[in-house]
C-alpha cells in the first residue's frame, strides 16, 4: 500500500532550497564531481523528506515537523490498539536511532532496532525477542542490516520509511516478514511524500517494475546520469501539495 503524505512548511522550504542549491552546482561541475553532488543531494532529500531533525541535527525530532511521520505515527497506533506488530525499514541507521527514541517517547512502549553495527549475539537476541508473543511488537532496521537472514513472521506489517529506491533490495527486507512461517496476511505500507522525488520515482519503478534491473541497477547511479533539466523535472517540489496530510 503506498500511503501518501504531505510536507510540511519547514519540510517544503528546506527542499526546495536543496534543489536549487544543486542544479547550481551539478550546472557548473563535471564527471566525478558532478556525480558525487547528485547522490549527496539525493540523500540531504531523502532526509529532509522523513523529518527536518534528520537532516538538520538540531535535537527537535517531534512528529509535528513532518507529515511523513505524522502519518507513520497514526498507522503505528492502529497496529498498537489491533495487537499487531510491525516491523520498519530506514535507510539511515543515525535516523533509526532518532526515529526508536520518538517511537518509545510517544508510544510508552519498547522498540527494537537493529542496524549495520549491532553484534551477532545482540541481534539473535532482538529476533527472539520480537518473536516471543509478549515481546516488543514494534522492530526498527536498518535496510541493509535487516535484509538478510532474519524471520520476523511476527509481524503482519511492513513499513518502509524511507525507500532504497531498488525494487529487489526492498522485497527481499519485506521477505523477512513475508517467508515460509508466516501464517497471517501482511500489510506492506510504502510511506512516500507527495510532489517530491519520492513520488516520482515511486512511479517511475511502478511503471517499470519488470525492468527495474536494467532500469536502476543495484542503486541510484541512474541518476547521476541525467541532465540538468531532468534532474530539476524530477527533484522540483510540486508546491500545491504542501502543508498537510493527504
């Protein structure tokens, strides 16, 4: 299920100045250098697509600063009151640590979160207890951290907070609930923010799914390779989608 969100003023303003910034610069960079500032780019939006704190530092992660995770925030209640669990995906590990902390804070509950550092022994730990009936209900990963060798059938939703942009990289995180075991119907929500490069993309790998290895490759390299005016057409904030929830 792709659940759409809105950005918020904040959200929107530190965006839009992102793209400007760097359609100025790729204009007047070249080859390598070029390169290296559409992916740094690509990932400052991203960041500031999933909250503010996230790419600015400032120590002021609330839900009211982004819509997405005023939106996450409503579905992990729903999960919450059903007695569900629910495992989410983060391409950021220093996000995931953030994201735990709100989670905990606003939902008086324990979260789990295992990302890229975490030791052996501490992650068959974590698996087991999410596992467990009476277990934390909620687990936070790092993408990479959690897309192998795990079952967390537990859960009956997924959420992928942020997207890796790789079809094949987020099924194979989605499997670790989705797998052999798993005896309930599973709900994989993609959060996206409406009228950014989330959507745009979004749709680009919908349409294209099939071909999305020839497409996007193992990553966003694509990227790199279009032209100026491609990259404004497909980072440019569609600005009458600001403000809320959709």
């Amino acid at each position: 299920m792709r659940r759409y969100c809105t950005l918020t003023t904040e959200q929107a303003t530190l965006y839009q100045a992102m793209v400007e910034s760097l359609l100025k610069e790729v204009d007047e960079a070249e080859g390598i250098t070029r390169r290296a500032k559409i992916l740094t780019a690509l990932l400052r939006l991203k960041q500031i697509c999933n909250h503010p704190d996230a790419f600015l530092d400032d120590g002021k992660m609330v839900p009211e600063r982004s819509g997405k995770i005023s939106l996450l925030f409503s579905l992990l209640e729903e999960v919450l009151i059903a007695g569900d669990a629910a495992v989410l995906f983060t391409q950021f590990s220093s996000f995931g640590e953030k994201l735990v902390s709100l989670i905990q804070k606003t939902f008086n509950d324990e979260v789990l979160f295992l990302h890229g550092k975490t030791p052996r022994k501490t992650r068959d730990e974590m698996v087991q207890q999410f596992a467990h009936p009476h277990g934390p209900k909620l687990f936070v990963l790092s993408l990479k951290a959690g897309g192998v060798g795990l079952n967390l059938t537990r859960a009956n939703h997924v959420f992928h907070v942020d997207r890796w942009w790789n079809p094949a990289v987020e099924d194979q995180a989605t499997d670790r609930a989705y797998r052999i075991g798993q005896k309930k119907n599973v709900s994989v929500h993609l959060l996206i923010s409406a009228g950014t490069i989330e959507e745009r993309i979004d749709l680009l790998i919908n349409e294209k799914r099939k071909l999305a290895g020839s497409i996007i490759g193992t990553g966003e390299d694509w990227i790199t390779s279009l032209s100026t005016d491609e990259l404004r057409d497909l980072m440019s904030l569609r600005g009458e989608l600001i403000g809320g929830e959709s």
